[in-house]
C-alpha cells in the first residue's frame, strides 16, 4: 500500500482542521502491470493538458501552478482521479481525523496512522480468509518521506498492542469494550520514498487531496462543484473496509 497525507497532524493554532490519509493497494504480481497504466496516464495527461516532464500529480501543486487557469487545473485534477478510480488492480483506502471535536490529548497523527494501519490490515485478513497461517499473503507500506522514525516506531508498537473499540451483542445486550488487536499481516517498516520519483506516491496524494476538498475545499474546487465530483471519481476502486461514510471515508471525530 503506498500512502501519501493531506493536511498536517498538529492541534496548534494555524494547524489544518483535518488530517487525511490515502492508501493505493496493488498486489505485487500486478505491480510492473500497475506502474506501466501509470506511465501511461501520466504521458496522456501531460499531452491533454500541457503537464511538464517534472510537474508532479500532487494535488495542491497542480492547484496552485499547474497548466491553464483553475478551472483547467481543476479538470486535470477530475481527470486523474476518474482514471485511479477505474484502474484495474488496486483498491483506494481513505481515512481522515477531524480535529475539532477531539480531546485535546488525542495524538492526531496516531489515531490516523493506526487507524488506517488497521484497515490495511483488515484488507489482508479478508484475503487470507482460507488459508493456513503460514500460506497468508502478507503486505507492506511505502509511503511519502516525511514522518520516518515517528512512522517506523508506531508500526513497531502496533504489532505488539492496537488497542480497538468494538461492540458486541445484541439490542439491550450489546456493550462497548476495547480489545487488543495487533497488526497481523503487515510485515516490515514502512519504506520511504521521494514523491517525485514515485507515480504511485503521487497518485496516493491526490487521492488524499480529494478527501480534504471535501472537508476544507478551495475556492477554485467550490466554483467547478468538484469538492463532490472528486470522491465519486475515485468510488469504483475504494474499499470500505472498517466501515466508512458514504463516499468510502473512514472518519475519526470525536475520541
């Protein structure tokens, strides 16, 4: 799974309101298929819409200095995400925390992290349902070079103690109680990588930056209608994995 942010974990003042995650799944037997689809989008892109052989398909810098007006950059924003969400052999995971109404202990890059830590390796359990404990397909996460010891030393912990909220029971008898859940099939630490080099890191942040339109859009998203058009672009291709809201977001808010 390559992941990639949107927003930023602080809870100071000036700090985003959200913070999301963006997770692009693609089975290793199908990853020189996947890069391929990628090239080959990004080489239609570029021809479509004037991209330049370094641009990068992150999501704020095309906003922000990509080719046409705004509502050209937007387009070009629409446009990637309906291919990533038609691309055969991969699956989108989207997870966002909403600052405001947490507790003020709450660590924001934790609860995000494990949470969609969980969900990937949610994913996993479900494909190795069947199969023995030794013959199940693992997993393991690239993700954008930005928080590489905090990442590698939550991932060491999770294995260890993922504590989980879950209900049981039925009607008057359900109840709420916490669990130990570690991660199970996600193997290693987190590799790193420069998303300039990486389409699929690029690919995973505009996935993010798509969640984060809807929470905080920008005034060129607004105008074009796209804070809603860009979540149903990506719709065929995410999993809902965890439960999650009605455009497939899983959303933290209020523990």
């Amino acid at each position: 799974m390559y992941v990639d942010e949107s927003g930023d974990a602080g809870r100071e003042p000036g700090s985003t309101p959200v913070f999301v995650l963006a997770g692009l799944i693609t089975p290793a037997n199908r990853w020189n298929e996947t890069e391929k689809r990628l090239i080959d989008m990004r080489r239609d892109l570029g021809a479509q819409y004037g991209l330049k052989p370094n641009d990068e398909l992150r999501g704020s810098a095309i906003l922000r200095s990509g080719p046409g007006n705004h509502a050209r950059r937007v387009a070009l924003i629409q446009s990637t995400l309906e291919r990533l969400g038609k691309m055969p052999h991969m699956k989108i995971l989207l997870t966002v925390v909403r600052k405001a109404k947490l507790p003020p202990e709450t660590d924001v890059f934790r609860a995000g992290w494990s949470a969609h830590l969980g969900r990937f390796d949610g994913y996993l359990n479900a494909l190795n349902r069947g199969r023995a404990p030794e013959t199940g397909i693992p997993g393991f996460i690239v993700s954008d070079d930005t928080h590489g010891g905090q990442l590698d030393k939550l991932v060491r912990g999770l294995r260890r103690e993922r504590p989980v909220r879950v209900t049981k029971g039925w009607w008057l008898w359900r109840k709420s109680e916490i669990e130990n859940r570690p991660l199970k099939y996600v193997i290693e630490q987190p590799q790193r990588r420069d998303s300039k080099s990486s389409l699929l890191i690029q690919a995973a942040d505009l996935c993010a930056y798509a969640v984060y339109q809807r929470e905080k859009p920008h005034g060129a998203v607004l105008e074009q209608k796209a804070n809603e058009s860009f979540l149903k672009a990506l719709g065929p291709n995410i999993d809902r994995i965890g439960g999650t809201d009605s455009d497939g977001v899983f959303v933290i808010e209020n523990s």
